[in-house]
C-alpha cells in the first residue's frame, strides 16, 4: 500500500543543499519514533518508504510515505533506520542476503543499563553480518523529532565502517544536528547508555540541596521547638510545619546561590596562582562549574517556596488566635496598650522587605535566561552579563536582605539560644565570603593579570624565561 506525495514546504538548514534526486531513506517499524522519524525526513526533502510485518494495517503514517513488506522496503533503499526493539530482531536473519552493503542507523535503546551482555548494534551487526550497522541518533525522543527544534542538537555515532558514518553525518547534518562521533562499533554500549542517564547533571545539586535541607531543619529545630521545650515548658511543635521551613527554605537558598558564583572565583584564583589559562582544573572543580545552572536553579525554586510561605503567615490560626487573644485580653481589663513609633524599625522593616522583593525579582531574572529558549536570543555579551554582573548584584542584594533581618540581633546574648548561632547567621557566612573575594578580583591589579591570562598570556618562571630569551635570539 503507498500513498502520493503531496505538496508541501520542506524545512532544511540554511546553506544546506537539499537530498540529491530526493534521496529515498526506509524505516523499519511504524511506532511511535518511526513516524515522528519520517515526519521529519519529510519536511527536509527525502523520500520514505516504511518496512512493516503488516503493510496494511499499520496505521496512520505521515503523508507522502510508502508502506510496504520488510523485503521489498530493504530492496528500494540503501539507507536503513531500525526503530524497532531488540525483542524483534529475529526477522533481520532471513532479510540478510537483501541487507548485504545497506547501511543500518540503529536508534534502539533498552530499558536501563546492562540489560544484556552485548549491545543492541552489535547483535545487530552479528545477526546481518553484510550490513554496516552505524549507533546513533538514539538520543532523539519521538517528541523531539515530532515538535522540538533539531538546531545544534547534539547527537552521536559509532560504527565501524568510515563510509557509513561519513553517510549518516551528512544526513544528520541535513536535519540541523550537531554530530560527535565515538569511533568503532565499541563504543556503542556508551552512546547506548546516554539516554539512560537519569539528570546527571542534577545529581549533585540535588544531594546538596537535600543535605543543607536536613541539617538546617534538625538545627533549628533543636534551637527553636526543642529549646523552648526544654528550658521554657512551652510547647510550639506547631512551628514545625510552616514557621520553620519558612526559615529554612531561604537559609538553604542563599548558600545555594552563593555555590553558584564560588567555583568562578576559585577558578580564578587557581588561573592567578598558576599565570595560565591552559592548565587543565581540579576534576571536583570542573563538575563543580558544570552543574552551576541546576544549583541556581534549585536556589531560585527554594526562594519561590519562601515567597510562598511568608504569605500565609498572616493568615495561619496561631497569628490569628495570638492576634484575637491580646485584643480580647484588653477589652478584659479595659485598657489599651501604647506601641511608640520607633522610627529605625521602620527603616529596618521596609528596607528588609524591598530588599526581598528586589533580590526574588532578580533571581527570576536569571532563572529566565537560563532556558534554553530564552538564553538562546541572547548574545554572548548579554548572556555574560545577566549571569555574572546580574548574577552578583542578585548575591549581594539577598545577602543585605539577611543583614538587616538580624542587624539588631546579632550582640543579644539571647539570640543565641545553648550557645549555638542562629540559621541565618550561618547562612551568611558563605556569600560573604564569596563577595569579598569577587570584590578583591576586579581590584584594578588582580583583574588586569587575570584578563591578560584569559587572553593567553602566560607567566613563566626564570629558567623557562631564560631559555625563551635564547630561543628567540638564536
């Protein structure tokens, strides 16, 4: 069963020539992947041709393809796609004589790691021995290919016959995606395993946040319910629920956003100490500065929760009753209580709460550029800018932020509570820290050295200068 090609708007990269004579690619399986794939083949102007083990029922394909028995689909194409699982290789054996010199881009994955003792492409390869199986494109999800951009996507490959991967390149790169290619087909049960990967950038960040977490929780749980408790007979275990993540969320936020922009300055100071940009850093540096944005972005999910918090405070049954029980208390005893305006508190007090506002607003900001879609329209100046000059003032607004939330607080005897400092003190600790050595960086002095080592000056001891001076005399 075929269908006629219909007329329409073919979408390629700009620059790129279309398929010569429009190229005819098969697709073996009709699922999900196979049709968003020939969506896509499509729409960049080849033809397709779909190998079915029931050309006549298997359902909607995209308009303009073919469908036919697995034979007769292999015969017309040089250019094979196998979207099909593993469990249904069996049919390939008696293709084999058909799929002698094809080319077969397996986009198989399993359903997690080491479910079998070799790959699927290299099963593949021992069940059509003729074929050139190539590894790849398997990072590409049925959605993706269907509705998301392919420009700059990365995908890989592996494969052991140069001239088949050189063939599945040149399409992938007709298709707009950027290709890295791992070498032989022995690498295939890594380029297999990407997929599997469960945020492996947020592994990090995620134990992070999670161990601030528990340990600012237990910390001010023992100083605040536990304390009282103990030393005041005063049961507030209510505080648990709402009170108490309300400090902790922020706490944890703060010293998350400050991780951000640390591993920059200790890059910094490394790149200072050694006078070259091009000694390799730590590898806890290096995943350090890579998992930055899941930091900041856990950060500004942290301080949304805070935000969130502080608005039901007002409207919680202990503020209420607090609140009823000291107006009844009065009408009672028939007199009123007389609040002095001080006029430093309300400074403290609208300053504290600005403050807030502003530093929430700017980590918006910075959790906005960091999509992909937006960060994408943005220059490389711009993109600086926001994440390191933006990024910075949003540092030291919500650092003034906890400040002034305890500017009178920190020489009372009673703030702390069994000599232990409170929460937000500690919190504070961190970006201080990472300020004043961001403020000693762009000191006139240090930030001319590190700018001339980032444009690939190097310092070079004594000897290695000597023997600079005579190689360049002789």
């Amino acid at each position: 069963m075929s269908t006629e090609v219909k007329p329409g708007i073919f979408l390629r990269p700009l620059g790129m020539e279309p398929p010569s004579d429009r190229e005819l690619l098969c697709i073996f399986g009709t699922g999900d992947l196979g049709r968003s794939l020939g969506q896509r083949l499509l729409q960049t102007g080849y033809r397709v041709v779909y190998g079915s083990r029931r050309p006549h029922s298997c359902g909607p394909l995209p308009p303009g393809a073919q469908v036919l028995s697995h034979t007769e689909a292999a015969q017309l194409a040089s250019l094979i796609f196998i979207c099909v699982h593993r469990e249904h290789y069996d049919f390939l054996e008696t293709l084999a004589p058909q799929l002698k010199g094809k080319v077969f881009v397996d986009l198989s994955n399993n359903q997690k790691k080491d479910m079998y003792p070799d790959t699927n492409a290299e099963y593949l390869q021992r069940l059509v021995p003729g074929a050139l199986v190539v590894k790849g494109l398997n990072t590409l999800s049925a959605w993706v290919l269907l509705n998301g951009p392919l420009a700059g996507k990365q995908v890989f490959l592996c494969g052991d016959s140069v001239e088949a991967k050189q063939v599945v390149r040149e399409l992938a790169t007709r298709l707009g995606l950027s290709v890295l290619d791992r070498g032989s087909l022995s690498a295939a049960r890594e380029v297999e395993d990407f997929p599997l990967q469960l945020f492996p950038y947020w592994r990090l960040p995620l134990c992070i946040a999670t161990g601030l977490t528990a340990f600012f929780f237990f910390y001010l749980l023992i100083r605040d319910v536990i304390y009282a408790y103990v030393e005041q007979d005063k049961d507030i275990s209510f505080r648990i629920i709402a009170s108490l993540a309300n400090k902790v969320f922020p706490i944890v936020s703060l010293i998350m956003l400050s991780l951000c922009y640390l591993p920059g300055v200790m890059a910094a100071i490394l790149q200072l100490y050694r006078g070259t940009k091009y000694s390799r850093f730590p590898d806890w540096l290096d995943r350090w500065m890579l998992c930055r944005k899941q930091l900041g972005l856990l950060a500004l999910a942290l301080a949304f929760l805070h935000v969130l918090y502080t608005f039901i405070i007002p409207i919680r049954y202990a503020v209420r009753h607090k609140l009823i029980s000291t107006v009844v208390d009065e009408m009672k005893d028939n007199k009123s209580t007389l609040f002095y305006f001080d006029n430093t508190e309300a400074w403290a007090t609208d300053s504290f709460f600005v403050l807030g506002i502003m530093g929430f607003f700017l980590y918006f900001l910075l959790g906005l550029t960091s999509l992909p879609s937006v960060g994408g329209s943005l220059s490389w100046r711009e993109f600086t800018f926001v994440q390191s000059k933006l990024g910075h003032l949003t540092l030291i607004v919500c650092t003034a932020h906890g400040y002034i939330y305890g500017w009178n607080k920190f020489l009372k005897p009673s703030t702390y509570k069994w000599w232990t400092p409170p929460g937000y003190m500690l919190c504070l600790v961190m970006p201080s820290v990472v300020l004043v050595l961001k403020l000693l960086m762009v000191l006139p002095c240090v930030d001319r050295s590190l700018g001339r080592i980032r444009q690939g000056w190097e310092r070079t001891g004594p000897e290695e200068g000597r023997a600079s001076l005579r190689a360049t005399t002789l």
